[in-house]
C-alpha cells in the first residue's frame, strides 16, 4: 500500500509541474525500461506501480478542469451570487475570508443558475462588526467577482496558482456590509443542517459555563479550529508550534472514541454494536466540524480500523494508514498540496515507524527503563500505589516526549516551507499541552449538558476554565521567548527530498540494529 500511495501521490505531483500528456509518455517510458531490464517476477509489480502513477496524473488532470458552469466563465457579467459558505471563516480585526460555494448569479439576463467556489473577503470599517457568518450558511452576495492575480516579480509565491489547486478560479470583495444578506441556515431538515446546529448548541453551551476567552480556546479544542482565537493567543499557539491542538485531526477522534467507549461499557453496550455508534459518532463529528483534510484522513482511518474487526480482518495501522491517503487523493487530488493535510500525514507515519524507533533506541537507556522494575514493592501498600502511580505517570510522560520528538523531526521541513520558521520550544511546549487537551476536550464536550444542571456547570466550569488558563499560560510562557521560533526561508523542494531520503535511511538502519526490540 505504500508504495502504490506514492505512485498515486508522485503521479499529481507530476500532473501539477507538467501536462498530462508527458506524464502518459513517462510512464510509457518507464514501462517499455520495466519490461526490458527488470526480471519476470518483478514486472508485475513494476506494472501495477505505473498504473497507479497514470491514474494520479489523470485524476488530478480531471479535478484541474473548468467546468462550463463554473463562476469564472461568467465573472465579468455578474453582479450578484447567492450559494453557501463552504468554510470557516477566518477572522481577523477587520477581515474576514472564506470560501463561497455559488448556487446562482445574477447577469443582465437575470438570475441562472452555476456553480464553483469563490474566495470571499469581507472587509469592516472603524465602527463596525464582521458579520456573523458560519459554515453552510446561504447568503447573498452583491459584489462582482474578479480573477485571481499572478504575482509580478517571478519566483513569489503565486496566489492564483494556490486557489487553482483547491479549485478556486474567482475572487470578490465586499467592503459595504449592507451587500451581504443571509437568506437562512441549515435547520434539523438534513443531517448535515443538525449537525451544525449541534455545533452552533456547543459553542453556545461552552460559552454559558466558561469565560469568553477561555471560551473560545475551549470551541477550538471541541470543534478543532482557531476561528474563535484572539489574535495574539493563535501566534502563540503558532510560535510554539502547539497549533495542531487545535486542528480536527485524529487526536480529536482519539480523544472523542476513547470516551465514547467509556460511555458504551457503562451502559452495557453489547460489544458487536460499539462499533456501529462509533461509526455514526465520527460521521457526526465530521459533518460538525467539517471536511478538512486532517480530519477526513482521521475519519477514514477509524473507519478502516473499526470495521476490521466485524469483517473478520486484522488491521494493521500502516496499510490502513496508506489506505486513507488514496482514498483521500482519490476524491480530492488537489489535497496533495494542502498544509493541513501534509502535515497530518507526516505526523501520523512519524507516531506510527519514527517513534517505535526512538522508544527502542530509548529502552536501552536509564530513562527508557522507568517503571520497568517489576520486582514486589515493600513497605506500606500505600506508598506502593504512589510510586506505581508515579512510574506510569512518568512512562506517559517519556511517550509524551518521544512522540513530540519524532513529529518535529519529520514535520520541521514542511513547516519551514510554508510557514517560514522554526520551532524551538516545540517539545516541552507539546509536552505542557498534550496532558491538559484530554481535560479541556472532555470539560467541552460534557458542557452541552452540564450547563443545564444545578452544580454539576460549576464545577465543570472551574475545571475547564482553570485547565485552559494552564494550557494557555504555559503556550504563552514559551511563545513569549526572545527565541522560541526562528525565521528561515522556504527551504527548496530538493532539499527537502533529500532530508526526507537521509532520515528514511537512518530510520532503516536504527531500525535493523534494534530489531529485536
């Protein structure tokens, strides 16, 4: 699975730098040289591998496609669109920007109907507020749409190349608010619209419970977006590198499951079912939240994992792991190029082959044999439950700190070329966070109910609000550093594979040496 997820990534990579065309004749080449120099049994490998890249390349060459419909063929005629906000807006002191999925436009002729996305920005004057906007709201918008421009000096980073990719060929602005209309918001008519008002239900209920700043890190955590941060709180989520606390991935899945099957076993769940309410509990999770990548790939993974028990199948987490990122690709080539979904594939194959690694290379060390004794404890039974309790505290800890260490080490490249710095508090930053995101996750989730009970909100309450403060003080007290990030350049592409080439082959070596671990 692999090596066939690679094919199928290398062939949209390839798709994206070239046509199509030479693509087809790439492969070509590669398979009359696979047929003429590799042996019989490793043609059919060699076969299925190049097919692969060929259907990469040609689904990302079919997703790359203008339809007829699309906004952009009509942009210089329209002077109205109706549709729905497809993304979080991101919120800034006086902008706001998301992506508009267009139903219908108005043009000289009237209304008619058409499609595509557009990137909307909304800007605010001195005295007035952004307007209230969320995902899958129909809105009206009375601007005129306009193409994407290409940067002037060759070498920029070029925006119109970046929209294209995420298939967005039109840009508007709206600097009068009185051109924004809402025309309504899902209600409990489709599973989607209840999904929502049960998110819109979690940020009211967190918000009754918890003060407006701790808040909003709360909604964050719970729903895995920094829409609601305070500007200076988001950079220093940023400089730490702690920012993926709060992105929808399979942290929050993780989180979210393990408490559901907590919740399952106390009510007597019968075992065969579980599996069923965990399914319906990530589509749920997902249609709240909505498709980023992150949280698909995490979606996706789950599912895979969960079913393999029913099918009488064994899962194995590399495989399913490999699994997701075609099917992902699969629907959505142009993923391949998404932040958030290289980063997320990166950290998961760093938990999944770097840190086993390090925790063997760690085993034969002083540190790595913490809580390993296993001989009786004299003494008081008492104190023998305190020091087991403090070795597993401290086992968690180690794992903690090894898992941040293999991330960092596989993610610091992509997060240099696209954020241009360097985290150097990373670790004991993640460290002080991953303990405390658990507590913040689960306080959310319970508010929904809590805020309706006597005592039970005051307490929850005092528990999220006082865990947030400590997680928001100790991502304030590294960011705050003269040096916890340093600006770099964005590294080149081949250096970047040449990195990942050099840690792959001393991860194999200390991977044969320890073996046996």
């Amino acid at each position: 699975m692999a090596a066939i997820a690679i094919a199928f990534g290398a062939g949209i990579a390839a798709a994206d730098c070239a046509s199509f065309a030479c693509c087809v004749l790439l492969a070509g080449c590669l398979f009359v040289l696979a047929l003429t120099v590799a042996r019989s049994y490793q043609r059919p490998a060699i076969i299925i591998l190049i097919s692969a890249f060929v259907l990469g390349a040609a689904r990302y060459a079919v997703d790359q496609c203008v339809p007829a419909s699309d906004i952009s063929n009509f942009a210089r005629s329209v002077s109205a669109f109706e549709g729905r906000v497809a993304s979080d807006p991101q919120v800034e002191p006086d902008r706001m920007r998301f992506v508009f999925n267009v139903s219908r436009i108005k043009t000289a002729k009237g209304w008619r109907s058409a499609a595509g996305d557009v990137m909307l920005s909304v800007y605010a004057g001195d005295d007035e507020e952004l307007p209230k906007l969320s995902y899958r709201d129909r809105a009206r918008i009375t601007a005129s749409p306009y193409p994407p421009i290409d940067p002037t000096n060759p070498g920029q980073f070029s925006y119109k190349s970046y929209l294209a990719r995420r298939g967005i060929y039109t840009c508007a602005s709206v600097r009068d608010l009185s051109q924004i209309k809402v025309l309504n918001r899902d209600g409990w008519r489709s599973p989607v619209g209840a999904a929502l008002m049960l998110k819109r239900c979690f940020v009211s209920s967190i918000s009754r419970i918890h003060p407006r700043d701790e808040a909003s890190v709360i909604s964050g955590v719970v729903l895995g977006t920094y829409s609601y941060l305070p500007e200076d709180t988001l950079s220093d989520f940023t400089r730490t590198g702690t920012l993926h606390v709060l992105a929808a991935s399979g942290y929050n899945c993780f989180i979210m499951l393990w408490i559901a099957t907590f919740i399952f076993k106390c009510v007597r769940v019968v075992p065969k079912w579980r599996w069923i309410a965990a399914l319906l509990l990530i589509s749920l999770y997902v249609m709240m939240v909505g498709p980023m990548p992150s949280l698909v790939r995490a979606a996706i993974m789950s599912a895979l994992l969960l079913l393999a028990a029913p099918l009488k199948r064994v899962a194995t987490y590399k495989n399913v792991f490999y699994a997701s990122g075609i099917i992902l690709l699969a629907i959505t080539p142009s993923n391949l190029f998404d932040v958030g979904f290289q980063l997320s594939f990166a950290a998961v194959y760093a938990l999944i082959s770097v840190a086993p690694i390090l925790e063997a290379m760690l085993s034969r060390t002083a540190l790595g044999r913490i809580g390993s004794n296993r001989k009786k404890m004299r003494g008081n039974r008492h104190i023998a439950r305190i020091r087991a309790g403090m070795n597993r505290h401290a086992r968690e800890l180690v794992a903690v700190a090894v898992a941040t260490t293999a991330v960092t080490f596989v993610t610091g490249p992509i997060v240099a070329y696209h954020f241009n710095y360097i985290s150097l508090t990373a670790m004991p930053a993640n460290m002080a966070v991953a303990l405390l995101v658990p507590v913040i996750f689960a306080d959310g989730l319970a508010s929904i109910i809590t805020c309706h009970l006597p005592y039970a909100h005051l307490w929850m309450g005092i528990i999220g609000t006082w865990s947030t403060r400590a997680m928001v003080g100790a991502v304030h007290f590294f960011g705050s550093m003269s040096y916890s990030a340093v600006s770099v350049q964005s590294p080149p592409i081949l250096a970047i594979a040449g990195y990942y080439v050099v840690l792959y082959a001393v991860m194999s070596y200390l991977r044969s040496k320890f073996a046996e671990r």
